[in-house]
C-alpha cells in the first residue's frame, strides 16, 4: 500500500510534498518521512517505485555529512530508537526512510546549480539563447558542457504546478540581497563539492535542485534533500555523449517513457509498467551505491 500520511493518523499532519509526509514533533521539530512516490514534470505519477524513499534518504545523509563543513544541515536524528516517544509507535514505518529535523522557515525559491545543458534550460537558451539572465555560447545541444557552472534559481510551486526559472536578479527581489547572495555561494560550493565526489567515482552531476531555510536562531541551513536522484541528474561519465538523452542514475528514464507515451504532462500522470519500474529501481539503488560505496542492503538491515 502507498504510504501516505494517513499511516500517522495520531500525529500532527503539517503537509505532504510530491515525495515527502511532514509531521510536528514539537514546538520546533519536524518528522519528515519519504515515501516512494515518484513525480515526472511535477506531477505525482500513480505508480510507486519500490525502497525509492529509502535510496533519497540514506543518500541525503551520506551527503548532509560530505558536506557538513560548507553548510549545516537541518538533521537533528535519524535513529528511531532515539525518536521522540509519541513516535514509538511508528518505528517500523519510519526505518530507513525518515529524519527528524530543525523545523526551518524556508527560503521561498529552489537553488540550483548547472554544469551541463538539458531539461528546462535547454529549453529556455533554445528560445533564448541564455538560462536565468546567463548568456550562453550559440551551438549548445542536449547534453553539452556549460564554459562554466552557473547558479540558475527557480520559483518554488505547489504540489501540482510548475516550477518557473527566474533570474539572480528576480530571485534577490524575493529573498533579499544578502541572502541571495549567500544561496548562490553556498549552491556553488555544494555542487563543486558533489562534482569532485562524483567524479571519482565515475558519476557526472549535470545539475541539482537545493533547497535552504533559517532555523529559530536565524542560522541558514541545508533542507529538504540532497544530491539524490530525485533533486539531480547523474550520468555515467563513460558515456556522456552530447546531442541527445544522457544515460543516467536519476528519474530521467521515467521522463523518457513518458515522453514516449504521448503523455501531455498533466494531472493524472499514466500507471508506469513493471519494467519501467524495476528499471528505475535499479538506477536509483545504483546511484546510492556508487557514491557512497556501500551496499543499499546493508543501509536497509541496519536502519
């Protein structure tokens, strides 16, 4: 069965992402659960794909520690022996796939970071000629390696609706100048951090989504997720080709069989078939094991 907030009927249901549940713990905790939801062109697909919520979660803490000298994390604990008591009863449920956390005021645009051309900024230097106010070289095709990294922030939408690309300019008019300022240095920072990690061990991060917010002392910290399938696009460097579609660790392959489909991207998405589902799977466990160099099982058993 789906895991949906209603699984947690005796806590205080704060809200549900497009992936996660959000429950109170507190005056200013927050339990945050991943489920195995998955969403193509921000809209939530009927079909779950299996442990996909454990993969983003042992992922994100694996790299909330990478980086811990750039930026703190929102993470107060992910062992549910240690959870508050009012969680005991949940303790299965949560194994492997929750974290509990700062509850953050969140800064109201999503933070990301290009090194390679694709998704919607390929569409927008294709009608442009520029990503976010950026102007880029003419030429570029599917895939190509930008000149330099670029910060490039985007509206935050509603469960549903569409994330809309903004400029640096745009998104300092919604967050002020000092805090724009500091999410782009830090964004750059964490993506040259993830880049070198990942190159190591054969993994191109092309671009990723990350998402800040101050904690009750005001101190600005990482949120949400990190560096997953889910908020990236990996792609195995061996066989990067320009021009088209990369191969890839992340859910660009369920954004492939959709486009297949004739899908128009609107709500309700289409019942994804077991092969599609196995297969994205098995790119997401892949993904986890190849960055952090241990095996998805032994997460899974000892969570």
């Amino acid at each position: 069965m789906p895991l949906t907030h209603k699984e947690f009927a005796g806590l205080t249901h704060l809200g549900s992402g497009k992936v996660r549940e959000m429950f109170a713990v507190g005056d200013d905790a927050v339990l945050m659960v991943a489920s195995d939801r998955i969403s193509a062109f921000d809209v939530v697909l009927p079909t779950e794909i299996p442990d996909k919520g454990a993969v983003l979660t042992g992922l994100s803490l694996w790299w909330f520690d990478q980086l811990a000298d750039l930026v703190p994390s929102h993470v107060i604990s992910t062992d549910v022996d240690e959870y508050p008591d009012e969680l005991a009863p949940y303790a299965e449920q949560l194994r492997g796939r929750s974290m509990l956390c700062r509850r953050l005021t969140m800064v109201p645009i999503e933070c990301v970071a290009r090194g390679y051309l694709t998704g919607s900024g390929l569409k927008d230097y294709q009608r442009t000629g520029e990503v976010s106010g950026h102007a880029l070289p003419d030429g570029l095709v599917d895939g190509s390696r930008l000149p330099a990294t670029i910060y490039t922030p985007s509206t935050k939408a509603p469960v549903g609706e569409h994330d809309e690309n903004i400029s640096r300019a745009q998104a300092a008019s919604r967050v002020g100048p000092q805090v724009a300022a500091d999410l782009e240095k830090l964004t750059l920072a964490i993506f040259e951090r993830a880049v070198g990690v990942a190159a190591e061990r054969g993994i191109i991060v092309a671009d990723t989504k990350l998402e800040f917010g101050h904690d009750t002392n005001g101190v600005l910290r990482l949120g949400d997720e990190v560096l997953t399938p889910d908020s990236s696009r990996f792609w195995p460097a061996d066989a990067w080709k320009p021009g088209s579609s990369q191969p890839s660790y992340d859910k660009q392959f369920v954004r492939d069989y959709l486009a297949s489909t004739g899908w128009n991207r609107t709500a309700p998405g289409p019942r994804l078939p077991p092969e599609v589902v196995e297969a994205t799977r098995a790119r997401y466990v892949e993904a986890y094991e190849r960055l952090t160099g241990t095996s998805f099982a032994d997460y899974v058993a000892t969570t």
